[in-house]
C-alpha cells in the first residue's frame, strides 16, 4: 500500500476494498438462492441482492463526492469467504443441514461488510466526509440482513437440521423438551447399539 501517507488515502483504499466485495456479492448470491431449498431464506437472499445492488449505487456516489471515477481494488478477504461458499454449494445433503451451513456462510459475509463499513463510517466521520451517511445505510442494512439470517437459522432452519427432517408447521412439532429428549435417546441408542454389539461377541466367547 505505498503512498498512503494520510487517513484519506486509507479510505479511498478500503473505499475501492469494499466497492469490489460488494461487486462480487451481486455476483454470488443468485446462485446462493437457488441452492437454498428453504422458502424464506430464499426470500431473505432474493432481498439482500436487491439491498446489494443498491449498496453498490451509494458506493459509487460515494466516490463521485470525492471526484473520483468508481474503481476497485481486490477484496482478497471476500474473495476467500465467497470461494468457500461456492464449495459449499458443491455439496449434496440434507436439504436443512444445507441451508443451515448456507446461513453460516452468508453471515461471515455480513460480518465481513459490518467491519468493514464500520471502519469506513468512522473515517468518514474523522475526516467530515459527506458520504458518511451514504455508507450508514450501507451498514444499517448488513445488520439488518445478518439479523435476519440469525432469526431465520433460529425459527426453523437449525432445529430442522439438528432433528434430521424438513421444518414443520409449528403445532405439528413437540414440546422442545420432548424433541430434546427424543434427539438424546437416538444417540444413545447409536452408541449403546455398537457397545450392546462389542459385548454381546464378548460373551459368545466365553
């Protein structure tokens, strides 16, 4: 990074940084709704590549406000979290299991962003930029989508997966403590079946 000797050259650097990543997003995430099967973490998806496309707007007046053209600079971070998430897609499973780890994978994205706006919204204050608030709307709505992902994973999509079937209408579901217990007792049969099996060959050969 030579030649950055003042804290406006840091922000245009992270500026290009995050201009990039959020570039490479609008990129990924069709393909992260069709591979979510859950209905309403495809929405979330469909939503956020909306905000995203949007973000990338208020990036590049961003720029226009410091008569610059919008150019960027490689996100080698977004690059890797967007790499493994295309492996992830790669996989074949449980469908709950999937979307699970596709929630994983689209909030280390968010975490990444809620950084690195965080950062820019604080530079921008330091230095009396006026596309400080352009880059607020940017970060408010990371935390709303990485909230909704959290809400999503809790509502269904994790005690789907955990339980091993598709989610269910909530007053077709048990009480979490006989879905607990139930859970408890198919591990214990697992592990009590293999030792039940290594002590019955045991006794035989007495």
């Amino acid at each position: 990074m030579a030649g950055v000797n003042q804290l406006t050259d840091a922000f245009v650097n992270e500026l290009k940084d995050v201009y990039h990543a959020e570039k490479q997003i609008t990129k990924a995430l069709p393909k992260m709704i069709k591979a979510a099967s859950n209905p309403e973490l495809r929405s979330a998806f469909e939503h956020h590549l909306d905000e995203t496309r949007g973000q990338v707007d208020r990036l590049e007046s961003c720029f226009e406000s410091l008569d610059l053209a919008p150019k960027t600079k490689t996100c080698h971070g977004m690059v890797g979290i967007l790499e493994e998430g295309a492996e992830l897609m790669k996989e074949d499973g449980d469908a709950a299991v999937l979307d699970a780890m596709f929630i994983a994978a689209a909030q280390r994205v968010e975490h990444y962003e809620i950084s690195a706006y965080g950062t820019l919204v604080e530079w921008a204050k330091q230095l009396g930029l006026d596309c400080r608030s352009l880059l607020e709307e940017n970060l408010a709505e990371e935390k709303a989508a990485d909230q909704k992902l959290t809400r999503i994973a809790e509502k269904s999509i994790n005690r789907a997966a955990a339980s091993g079937r598709e989610p269910q209408l909530a007053h077709d579901r048990g009480r979490p403590g006989e879905r607990l217990a139930q859970g408890a007792s198919r591990v214990r049969k697992a592990v009590t079946g293999r030792k039940g099996t290594s002590r019955g060959r045991s006794a035989r050969k007495r």
